[in-house]
C-alpha cells in the first residue's frame, strides 16, 4: 500500500513523466548513438574518419544541432526530437541538410 501511495504522488509531482525519464548525460549518449549510428552520416563524410563530435546549439524549430568534423570538413547535422507516446525516452530523427564535397 506504501508503494501504491509513493507512485500515484510520483506521479502526480512529475517525476513519471516522459521528460524526467532519461538524465541529461544518457539523453547526449542518445544523440551521439543516432549520429554515430547513421549510414546517412557515414555516407555524407564519405566514410572519411571522424575527428570530433560537437554539440553547436539548437535551431530555431528545436533541433539539436551537432558538428562532425572529419579531415576536410565539417558537416552539420540536425536531430528532431521525436517523444514517446508513454513513459520512455527521446529518441532522435536525422536531418542531414548538405555532405562533405
């Protein structure tokens, strides 16, 4: 009866909601796992290795904008929240506006 008490006001309070879900740490791993995870990303470095991986902002309808330097460029790429429907995590879709030439 104590836990059924302890959940209903966690729930209540917000702490079952789906943005509480996942830390700040695990929720970056989720997007460096989409970008890293990518063939779109692959195929737009051309394969090419990659240096670094940098957060640079978010654009104004909300994505996440990212930076991935290889040798000779560096390539924006966009990720679009996309929430759960229930409790869960955030997961990410891709925009990936240009490629490395």
């Amino acid at each position: 009866m104590r836990r059924l008490v302890w959940a209903a006001i966690a729930m209540v309070s917000g702490f079952g909601s789906a943005e509480a879900a996942v830390s700040g740490y695990y929720d970056s791993v989720e997007q460096v796992g989409a970008i890293l995870g990518s063939s779109e990303v692959a195929n737009a470095v051309h394969q090419a290795p990659i240096g670094a991986i940098s957060n640079t902002g978010t654009r104004k309808d909300g994505a996440k904008e990212w930076t991935v330097r290889v040798q000779d460029c560096d390539l924006k790429v966009y990720l679009i929240p996309v929430l759960p429907e229930g409790p869960g995590k955030t997961t990410y879709q891709l925009d990936i506006p240009g490629v490395c030439r």
